[in-house]
C-alpha cells in the first residue's frame, strides 16, 4: 500500500505467494506473472512472457532438481516448507 502511495509502478517477487492472501488494498493494481509452459517430456520451461495472473506455484524443487543439486537436498526443503 505504501508503494501504492508513492507511485510504485511494479513489485516483482519470486515466491512471496503469500502476498495474495495480506489484507492489502490493491486497488489499481495488476497482477502479471511469468509464462511458463510444459514440454513434451513435462519438464517446465520459462518462456520470459509477462502475461496477466497471479503466480501462486513454485517451480523452485523443480529447479534445483534440474540444476543438479542433489535430491537429499532438495527432499530436505520441501520438507521444511509442508
């Protein structure tokens, strides 16, 4: 709200999906996310579109799993996080 106030053209995060769920008056205010789009083999890849909506899932264990950080690892978050 106080970006809001102070003319704030955009706010951009990458896992703060509990913004959406804040008592927050967003009012003028449009949601855009990411595009992202699923190949044959379901892996999920960015296509650095901006199109309207709101991103309320993470690609972050997906990611790292495809980046190589090893799978104990990655299990072990996703742990923390549920």
């Amino acid at each position: 709200e106080e970006l809001l106030a102070h003319g704030c053209r955009g706010v951009f995060t990458t896992h703060l999906h509990e913004i959406f769920t804040l008592p927050l008056n967003f009012t003028g205010v449009s949601f855009m996310r990411m595009d992202i789009q699923q190949a044959k083999d379901k892996t999920w890849h960015p296509t650095w579109r901006l199109v309207p909506g709101r991103s309320i899932d993470s690609l972050a264990f997906l990611a790292a799993q495809r980046y190589g950080l090893p799978d104990r690892t990655v299990a072990r978050a996703a742990s923390l996080i549920q």
